[in-house]
C-alpha cells in the first residue's frame, strides 16, 4: 500500500525490527500519528508480529497489544530525540575545541609580539 509519498508496506516490518534509520522513522511515526488507514495496517502487522514473537516464549502471558504498540512509538520518539540531542551536543563541542584552538593560535601568533 503506497499513502502519500511513502511505501508503508515497505516501512512496516522495518519499523518492527528497529531497522529504520532516524530520518525514515521520524516520517514514519509522524504518518501514522496523522493517517488512520496506515495506523490500522501498522496495528495489524504488530499483533501479527507479535503474536509470532509470543510463539517463541516459554510462558505466553496476556498483553494489551494497543498498549505495546503505544510504548514502541514513544520509545521510537524518544531515541529520535535523544540521538537528536547527541548530535547537536556533539556539534557544539566540536566548534567549542575549534574557537578554543583558534584563540590559542590568536595568543601565539599574536600575543608575543605585544
Ligand atoms: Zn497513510
């Protein structure tokens, strides 16, 4: 089924098994949270993804799928914007250790001349 500009049949089971990267994820969740048709197909593969999972388990135990579909989106918004923070963060110590090297050079190219 394509929805918009995206393939979701292609995205489901991606989505599923953690393997979209931020950006295709962040797209994802974000045509999900605003198209019913795709959020029904979403909540069909979970349960029968899930189901599937639960084959392998030892002891089965009763779960809200609703519930558990809820908690993988939050816990997929929350790693976007964790990673999301990282990378800015990261971003800021970079150009920090670059003002700080240039105000050294500045020093000693400059300063002893004084
Ligand atoms: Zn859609």
């Amino acid at each position: 089924m394509t929805c918009g500009d995206l393939n979701m049949e292609e995205r489901i089971i991606p989505f599923l098994q953690n393997q979209l990267d931020d950006d295709e994820l962040e797209a994802f969740i974000t045509h999900i949270e605003h198209c019913p048709q795709c959020y029904e197909e979403l909540q069909i593969s979970f349960s029968l993804f899930y189901g599937l999972k639960m084959l392998d388990e030892e002891e089965p135990r009763p779960v809200h799928l609703q519930r558990e579909l809820e908690r993988m989106i939050e816990g997929a918004k929350e790693r976007i914007r964790r990673r999301r923070r990282l990378k800015r963060l990261t971003g800021f110590v970079v150009w920090a250790i670059i003002a700080v090297l240039a105000a050294a050079a500045c020093f000693f190219l400059f300063g002893r001349s004084l």
